[in-house]
C-alpha cells in the first residue's frame, strides 16, 4: 500500500518497499499516473525498489526517467542508501551530486534528509 502525506506543503507519494521496481521509462509514466492520481507533486520511492540498470548510467534508464518527471514536472526522490551505486561508479556519483541541486530528482538517505530538502 502506497502513503499519501502532506509534507512541507506538497502532497507527497510514497511507494513501499514491496512495491514492483522501477526499472523502465513505462515505470515512470506508472508513478506519474498514480502521482496525477493522487493529486501530489512528489513521488518517493524506495532505492531497493530501483532496478540495478537504473544506477549503471550507460543503461541510460536514468536518464529516461528523469526526463518523465522533468516533463511533468512532478519531484522524484530516491529514498534509501545508494552508496553502494555511488562507490563503484565516478560517473553515477557525479550524476547523484549533480541532480541533487536541482529540483527534478533527489536521492537522499531518509525522512529526516527529505523533509529538511522540502522544506528549504
């Protein structure tokens, strides 16, 4: 079962742990459905949940992803340790770094990170 909470002023998605995995851009059209859905502007999902092609840039499902939720301008986040990711690709730690400061999609480690990320 899906959360839906208001945080910070934006009405945020939270899929569990159990959830299928986001693995493809037809995934992320699947979120965004259910993101219109429920009226939020912010989808959380759980790193474990986030298939391995996702974090090897050169799948570029990253890339496709972020373009959906661009386009619909609807805040993705990646909740959860990716460190794992981070340490064994320069190019996916850059791209962490990077997308960080914008407003597209986040990865952060947990609640605590996500609610002070909104709330500035």
């Amino acid at each position: 079962m899906n959360a839906i909470a208001e945080l910070h002023g934006k009405r945020v998605l939270t899929y569990e742990q159990d959830q299928p995995t986001l693995a493809s851009e037809q995934d992320a059209v699947d979120l965004l459905g259910d993101a219109f859905g429920a009226e939020a502007s912010v989808v959380v999902v759980p790193a474990e949940r986030v298939a391995p092609d996702f974090y090897r840039l050169s799948t570029r499902v990253a890339g496709e992803v972020v373009r959906k939720f661009q386009m619909y301008q609807v805040l993705l986040v990646i909740l959860g340790d990716v460190s794992e990711h981070v340490e064994a690709s320069e190019n996916f730690r850059a791209f962490v770094d990077e997308i960080n400061r914008g407003k597209d999609i986040w990865f952060v480690a947990d609640a605590a990170q996500l609610s002070a990320k909104l709330s500035s």
